[in-house]
C-alpha cells in the first residue's frame, strides 16, 4: 500500500523515532508499504517518521526498485564509525524540490536490526553513506535544512514559503 508522505513542518518529522520491540507482521507490513511508497516516489531512503509512523525503522535502496540485492531494512539503526567529509547535494522526500549540499561523513558504518530483529552492520560510502545519515537523522527528529549552512538553509525556508502560498507545497 503506498502510504501518504508528510512534509515539512508536520511535527511528526521532528519527533525523535520510538525503538522498535516487536518484530511482527505490523512491522514486516510497515517496511513492505514503505518500499512501495519510496519507489512509488522515487527515493532512495524513506524514514517512518516520514510516513507518519514515529517508529526507528527506515528502507533504503539506491538502486530504486531494480536491484532487489540493494534493498536495505534497518531498524533500531545506529551510526558506530564515521570517517572524512562528504558536501554533496541532498533532497528529501518531506521537501519536495528543494535540493542543497549538505556536510556529511564520508564513511561510516551502521549497526542495525533486520525485519526478523536479527542485527548487524554494514558499511557505506559516498552516497549510501550519506543516505544512512540522512535516514538515521529522520529518526532522531533531524532534518538536512537544519545541516545545511544558514543561508543555505534561510533560502531553503523562502522557497517553502512560497510555494506554501502558491498552493503548491
Ligand atoms: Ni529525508
């Protein structure tokens, strides 16, 4: 089921996420609808927060949809390495066309839990790096406008806020 994608400002984006317990068919179910929602959209990371569901899970896939081995489910996620800096542009699924650089680690390495609750972890660089940051920021509430410089960010708000008023957000 392709599920609605909240956008800034809806609180539910800047709530830090509840860690997951139960390892069940509502979370096995929450995870298959986030992939269809995030292909639906043409993401390459979807955080739950985003589909309203204040929960630390998140789905990434670079490949959008057409490497099923690169289809990622990491729950209760952590960063437990980073390593150099990466400034390359980011977007966001709850920031419809708004893109910006944004400073992030170049490497880093993840410990997380699968949908069966199993853990491990995994490295990642250059762009996965960066999408297990964006991701593991949306569950602690974080947001890249709030990463990005303040006039980047400043510029960012003004777009918003017009197409706010044009009906258009
Ligand atoms: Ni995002």
């Amino acid at each position: 089921m392709i599920l609605k994608i909240v956008k800034y400002p809806d609180p539910v984006l800047q709530q830090p996420g509840e860690p997951v317990t139960e390892f069940d068919d509502e979370l096995r179910k929450l995870v298959a609808d986030m992939f269809e929602t995030m292909y639906a959209n043409q993401g390459v990371g979807l955080a739950a927060p985003q589909v309203a569901v204040p929960k630390r899970v998140t789905v990434v896939d670079l490949s959008m949809g057409k490497d099923p081995a690169q289809k990622l489910v990491l729950v209760n996620p952590e960063v437990i390495f980073r390593e150099g800096r990466q400034y390359e542009e980011e977007g966001c699924l709850s920031f419809p066309d708004i893109r910006e650089k944004v400073v992030r680690a170049a490497k880093v390495r993840v410990r997380a839990q699968d949908e069966t609750g199993k853990w491990f972890e995994m490295d990642g660089e250059e762009l996965l790096s960066r999408c297990f940051q964006h991701e593991i920021d949306h569950l602690d509430g974080m947001l890249f406008i709030f990463r990005m410089s303040g006039l980047k960010r400043d510029l960012s708000l003004r777009k918003i806020r017009k197409m706010q008023r044009a009906g258009e957000w």
